[in-house]
C-alpha cells in the first residue's frame, strides 16, 4: 500500500514529503505535499479512499498549494489483520 500511495503522490505533485510515523502496513501517518490545485480533488479523492483527509491548505500563487493530509484515526490502521495471522499456528 505505502508504493501505490507514494507512486500516485509523486504523479500529482512538484514536492511530497512523508513522515517517518509509519502504520502497522508502513502507510506514512501524515503527508505534505505541494500540488497544483486542479489536481487537488483528485488526489484527495484517492486519499481519501486510503483513510487520509485533508488537515490543512494554504494557497501558494495562483495556481499551486501546499496541503496536508493526515491519517484519519491512526491507532484502527495500525490492527494486524486476521491475515498477518493465517500461516501461524501454536498447535502441536
């Protein structure tokens, strides 16, 4: 998941940067990221689909802007799932 979300955020954007605070899956917790505006509903669109919102934004000139997008309630993300799970076994 962290590729597809970095990929799609280099594809957007003229600069991203992704925090170190990683969820259980490694998907950044928050990411700054400097974006023409006519793109800004469609990468918030995929974001969101990936449990991002939209924190903050501020205007840069007249065509750009610099928003971030944080991992909305960080702590459900970070649950293994009943696969990271499958292949283990404590029977004999």
């Amino acid at each position: 998941m962290t590729e597809t979300i970095e990929s799609i955020c280099y594809e957007y954007a003229m600069d991203v940067l992704f925090s170190k605070e990683v969820t259980f899956d490694g998907a950044p917790a928050l990411i700054i990221i400097y974006i023409e505006s006519r793109y800004l509903q469609e990468l918030s669109g995929f974001l969101k689909n990936y449990g991002y919102k939209m924190s903050s934004r501020q205007n840069k000139g007249q065509n750009y802007s610099l928003v971030k997008f944080e991992l909305i309630n960080l702590s459900h993300y970070d649950q293994p799932s009943a696969e990271d799970f499958a292949g283990d076994s404590t029977e004999d």
